[in-house]
C-alpha cells in the first residue's frame, strides 16, 4: 500500500505525531511493515534522529520497502522474534499483522514488544475487529485474508485483556476510529511501560 492508500484507510495515524507528541528523538520499531510506507511517513514528518526500524517477514516486501524508504533500516523477522536489544525504542507500532496469530503467537509478539520498549515507551497495535455478528465476521474474515490462513478477528477488549497478562501496566483503547474503507471494524490498543512514580495517562486522542 502506496502513501495515498494508507492515507485512505489508516487516517489516524497521521495524528500520531501530535496525538503521542513524538519528537526527533522517538526511535520507532513498526512491526509488520510492508512497503514501510507509515514509517516513512513518520520520519517526513518528525525527521527522527535516529532512522525508523521496520521488521517484516516478506523479503518482497522489504525489497519495495528498501526501495520505497531510502534512508530507513529494515530487517527480515517474525513478530514473535525481534531482533533487538531490551530497551531499543520508545514506539512500536504494529498494524494488521496479528490476525494471521494464533493466541500463542500474540502472547510472544507481546512479549517482545515489551522487551524492546524502553520504560515510559508505548506500543500501539491496530487490526481489523469483529463485528458481534457471526456470519459477518466470517465474511469479513475471508475478505480480510485467504482461507487457509483462517483471520482471527479480535475486539479491543480482547486484546486489551492479552496486553495486561503479559505485564503491560498501561493499556487504553486507541480508539483508532473511524474505519472507512472496506467498512470492517478497527480494533486497536495503546500500551505500554510506564517510567518509575508514573501516575497519569499519556496524551493521546484517535
């Protein structure tokens, strides 16, 4: 997905900037990055001091996001094994990959992206929800991804719950909302690992 796709169907990140008050000095890990069109997208806006980080399991789509994103670092991985060091980044982000993840897989994705957080960083995930109606869901699910990959729909309460039993102390609905196009819903969560006497929210609004 190209800048004017992403811009269609992921409008709410382009307040991320002003909504998380990033600075230069964010080091950004998105998870999942495709073409690496968000962060790309990110750096243009905020010129990070230290170059964005994209992770994706595709050799092709890391051809395109080298391609794409000159200047930016990518590195070929699963979401359930990061490449880094504990503390490396201030942001993940991770945008519909966890659909293609059985609960275990979650867990360990989770895991990770608090390994990697520094203390006081935030992790922000988005997929596509379910919608309460079963036959819907299912339709969904197969617009969504291919049938052998059998798309796990889960709310943000759902994900919420998974955030909190791998230890994330701060976890909030992202309210990532609206979702326009194709007309599935959006589940999104906003965690994190809050810095020592921490005792409010960050600033954030979808």
């Amino acid at each position: 997905m190209g800048p004017q796709g992403h811009l269609l169907a992921n409008g709410p990140l382009y307040r991320l900037p002003e909504n998380l008050k990033l600075g230069p000095e964010t080091r950004l890990l998105d998870v999942g990055c495709g073409r690496g069109t968000l962060m790309r997208v990110l750096d243009e806006q905020i010129r990070f001091q230290t170059a964005p980080v994209g992770v994706d399991l595709s050799g092709e789509m890391l051809a395109m996001a080298r391609r794409d994103a000159a200047g930016r670092s990518f590195a070929r991985a699963t979401a359930s094994a990061l490449p880094f060091a504990d503390g490396s980044f201030d942001l993940v982000t991770c945008g519909y990959v966890v659909k293609h993840m059985d609960d275990a897989e979650l867990r360990l994705l989770l895991h990770e992206m608090r390994r990697v957080l520094e203390p006081g960083g935030l992790a922000l995930i988005w997929e596509f929800g379910p919608t309460g109606n079963a036959t819907l869901d299912r339709w969904n699910a197969n617009f969504v991804g291919p049938a052998q990959d059998r798309p796990r729909l889960r709310s943000s309460t759902t994900l919420m719950a998974r955030a909190e039993a791998c230890g994330f102390s701060f976890v909030r609905d992202a309210e990532l909302r609206p979702f326009l196009f194709p007309p599935i819903p959006r589940a999104s969560v906003l965690i994190g690992i809050p810095p020592e006497g921490f005792d409010g929210t960050p600033a954030y609004r979808a």
